[in-house]
C-alpha cells in the first residue's frame, strides 16, 4: 500500500472488502468527477451514427459535453462551447449534420466548419482584434479514438493511448467482429443507483443462481462447476449422468433463454441454426461428445451467417487465437458480453451519488448494404418497465435495493469472494490509484490487467 492511501477518504485498503461510504459518500463522488472521470477513455458514440462527413453526435459526461463529428481526415471531437460566451454549440443528446453550415451558436450565432476553424462573427469590428484570433477562437479539440465500432473521448489531452490502457482485450474483441457489428436496438434506463453498484451487478456469474434462475435450472452444470459444491470443472459444462442428447438438449435451452429478448447476447438467428444441430451424429460418451458439439456449433453459425453475407469471424479459429470471457470490461464505464457473433454492450454514466444513467445495446452483424438504418437514440424506460428483457430485469431488481441496502446500520465494506468476485476488487483500486494521483503509465499497465478478468481473482496491480 503506498503512502497516499492514507490520505483518500473510504480507501480500499483491504483487497476483499470496498468500503460502502464509495457508493454514496458525496466528497468522494466529486473526487470521482475531479480526478477519475476527466481522465478515462469513455465511449461517447457508436460510428454507425455518423457514417458521412459532417454527421456529429453529442456526448456528455457529469456536465462535461464534447461533439463527435465525421470529418474528411476521420473522426473528430471538439468541447461543446462557443468561443464567444460559452453556450454550447449543440443541446445533450442531439445530432445531425454540419456539412453545409457548419456548427452555429444559438445566442448571436457565430459558426464553425468541421475542423473547428471560426467561419464567421457577427459584426466583428465590434471587438478587438486579440479578441477575434483565429487559432483562439478555434473549437478546442478533445482527444478521441476508434475502437470496436466505437468513438471513445478522454478529456485529458496527457492520458496514454486507448489501446494502451486498454490493452489486448481490444483485439480480441476485435477479432471477434466488434469493430464491425451494427446496433439492433438501444435501451436507456436512470437507475437509483451509483454508477459502481450498477457496473458490479455484472463482474461476476456468482448471481446467476439467485438472480436469473432461469439460467441455473436449464445448465445447472455450468454453474455448480463454476460456483457451486461441484468445483474444479473446467472446460466445456457436461452431465456425465446424462445422455449426450439430454446434455445438448440442456445447452440449447440455456442458449434460447440467454437469447430470449437480449438478441446480441445470443442472436435468435444462432439459436435458430444451434436447433437445428441438436441431432448431429456424435460419440456416446458426453465427455467427448458435448465439446465436438460445440465444434459443429460454431463452425455451422460460421459457415451459414456467411453463406448469407455477414462478415462474421471463424468462430472456431478465435475460439482459439483470440479466446474471451463471457463478459469483457473495459475500464471504466464499457463492456461486451461476446457469445457467438453478436454481442449486448453495456454504458454506465454516473448522474449523481447515488444515480446513475444504464444503456444496453444489441450488436451484430449484417451483409454489407443490408444494414439497418443507424439507431440514434435510445428507448428511455422506467427501470422496473416490463418491457426490458428478462436479464436485465433480473439485474435491475436488485441494484436499486442494494443501494438502499448500503445504507443499512452494521454495513460497512463489500465483502468479496477473492476467487470470482476479484474484478470489483481490481477496477475500484484502479479508480483509487486515479484518486491518488497515481503516473498515468502505471494507471495503465494496471488497467490492461482487468482485460479477461471477468469472474476473475483479486490482482495484485503494482498501483
Ligand atoms: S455565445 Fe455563442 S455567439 Fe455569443
Ligand atoms: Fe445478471
């Protein structure tokens, strides 16, 4: 533990156990907003938003708002705020298209083209002429990056690369398709709840026997080897007291309820090609059978998402050049959950200490020229709507309870499973090494670690 520990208020001293004061505590909220946030790659938009020059999009972040906008040298992004009085250029949560005009101030509508250069003030010989210089009143540049079909910002102009702080996990995903998935759809909710207890709802597979049954009942293989009295099993989840076709018929269940609603996780066009393998010849004996099952099943979701045109990975190859978790993090607000072709992605954005913005999107893949038109903003619902699917309903029931549940008399720290739960541990001392000023290169050195650390152990992170 190093020196300034001592000084961060609800510090993580102890690896297994995060203080409580950090999901509520105000001063160490705005600590959060002053030294983590303004520093960190956040995804601020997907690219399929702005597929022609000029289209921009709006992202914003605990007050702060940048514009993203398509370009002819490639993806920009500027501080949302006039040069003249500071009104932003354009409202939260818009977009559109800048080509023609330009972006143009609402209050006494000065403009800008898309690289940021002032094309015009309204009556400039009334200022000065230091007032009106050009490279002063430039829109101010914001870093960003490409990455898995995304734009993500950093406000901190010293911060280390994306890929540097994010490390392999970016091209893993990658390999996996990410950079090419559309969206299918994009849900938004306000949970009430802080942006960790939210994030923590999904580092670990330990809830899945309480929290979505459903999954436990139709593979309790899965997860009793994971979680449960049947420890040690690695590898693919077999029934040994069951026949071959029991056990597929266990898999494909499991699959069609981790597709029901949530599309990207499993896409129903999988399921539909996985049903149609339940009766492949294959060996009597599970052990052997089930693993050469999944074999077909990747290399037949392959073979017939490209028959149709999709530009989908060898399932089978990645399988092994670039394997991945069910879930894959990227620090702070991101994250995948990567199963055949598609995937869910998941964005949390802090609005307050104990509220928070939740997004969910479905990806996956499409013949080129047969797309969907882009989504451009999310389905808003209540956080207890019926018509989130079931998953993330599961999820949400129990995140606004347990924010409450932190405020409990006795309840004073987290505790967690060193084994599985590690990854809560791992990205909440990473956040302290951002509230302790830590260099940025060691930051990212211990952010590269959380990459595959999903239901993971607690690491030590040299912070
Ligand atoms: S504040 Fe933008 S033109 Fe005056
Ligand atoms: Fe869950």
């Amino acid at each position: 533990m190093t020196e300034g520990a001592r000084e961060l208020p609800h510090a993580v001293v102890d690896p297994a156990r995060i203080p409580v004061e950090r999901y509520f505590d105000e001063a160490f909220f705005r600590l959060e907003c002053e030294r983590l946030w303004p520093r960190v790659w956040q995804m601020a938009c997907r690219l399929e938003q702005i597929p022609e020059v000029g289209d921009w999009v709006e992202y914003h972040n605990l007050g702060r708002s940048v514009i993203v906008v398509r370009t002819q040298a490639g993806v920009r992004a500027y501080h949302n705020a006039c040069r003249h009085r500071g009104v932003p250029l354009v409202p939260e949560g818009s977009h559109g298209n800048a080509r023609g005009q330009g972006f143009i101030c609402p209050f006494h509508g000065w403009r800008w083209n898309l690289e940021g250069e002032n094309t015009f003030v309204y009556g400039r010989h009334l200022f000065s002429q230091r007032q009106l210089d050009p490279a002063d009143i430039a829109l101010p540049a914001c870093r960003v990056e490409e990455a898995l079909g995304c734009a993500f910002i950093n406000f901190d102009d010293q911060a280390p690369s994306l890929r540097e702080c994010l490390g392999e996990v970016v091209d893993r995903l990658e390999a996996h398709g990410a950079a090419n998935m559309r969206a299918e759809w994009w849900y938004a909710t306000e949970l009430p709840a802080n942006w960790k207890i939210a994030m923590e709802a999904f580092m670990e597979g330990y809830h899945v026997m309480r929290t979505h049954p459903q999954l436990q009942r139709a593979l309790p293989a899965l997860y009793n080897q994971r979680y449960g009295h049947d420890t040690g099993g690695i590898g693919l989840p077999v029934n040994p007291n069951q026949t071959v076709r029991q056990n597929i018929a266990a898999q494909v269940r499991h699959f069609e309820l981790l597709s029901e609603g949530m599309a990207g996780m499993v896409h129903a066009k999988e399921v539909e090609i996985i049903r149609q393998l339940a009766d492949v010849p294959l060996p009597d004996d599970p052990e052997t059978a089930i693993p050469q099952w999944f074999g077909i099943v990747q290399a037949e979701i392959t073979r017939r998402l490209r028959e149709r045109g999709e530009p989908v990975p060898d399932l089978n190859e990645v399988a092994v050049s670039h394997p991945v978790n069910a879930v894959e993090f990227l620090f702070p607000h991101y994250f995948l959950l990567p199963t055949f072709t598609s995937m869910s992605a998941y964005r949390i954005r802090p609005l307050a200490p104990e509220r928070c913005l939740f997004e969910i999107w479905s990806l996956t893949h499409f013949p080129p020229g047969q797309e969907p038109p882009p989504v451009m903003a999310p389905r808003v619902l209540p956080h207890d709507s019926e018509a989130f699917p079931p998953i993330p309903r599961q999820d949400y029931s129990n995140i606004p309870a347990q924010q409450r549940g932190c405020h409990a008399g006795g309840f004073r720290f987290m505790r967690l499973a060193e084994q599985v739960e590690g990854l809560i541990s791992n990205y909440q001392r990473i956040i302290d090494g951002y509230l302790r000023g830590v260099e940025p290169a060691r930051l990212a050195a211990a952010t590269r670690k959380l990459g595959g650390n999903f239901d993971g152990p607690v690491l030590e992170l040299g912070l």
